[in-house]
C-alpha cells in the first residue's frame, strides 16, 4: 500500500549522476531523468564538490 514508487528525493539537498559525476537540484530536469541506481545524494554542495562532482550548468545547484 506503499504510493511512494520509490521516489528518494528527501534523502539529500543534493542529488548526482554516478555517471555524469554531475550535481544538481532535486527537481531539476537533468537530475529527474537519472536512473536510480544511478543516483548519489548530498546534504550539500562542498559534500558533492568534495566527492569530485561538477555543478549542474542549467539549474546551477
């Protein structure tokens, strides 16, 4: 009875492409078109600039 499809977008600020190596806004459009298992998330921008991942250049995180 669980409606939440998995949607994880409350577990970080944050959220990066694995394979992008790119961060950007929860809803941003490049950030909702990346697989699940792709997706690593940060509770901030030094958290994901420290783990090698480049801003987002279109919703600018």
């Amino acid at each position: 009875m669980d409606e939440s499809d998995g949607k994880k977008e409350s577990e970080g600020n944050f959220v990066g492409s694995s394979t992008s190596k790119k961060y950007h806004l929860p809803d941003c459009r490049y950030a909702l078109k990346i697989k699940q298992e792709n997706k690593v998330y940060f509770q901030s921008a030094e958290e994901a600039k420290s783990q090698g991942y480049l801003p987002c250049k279109s919703c600018h995180p």
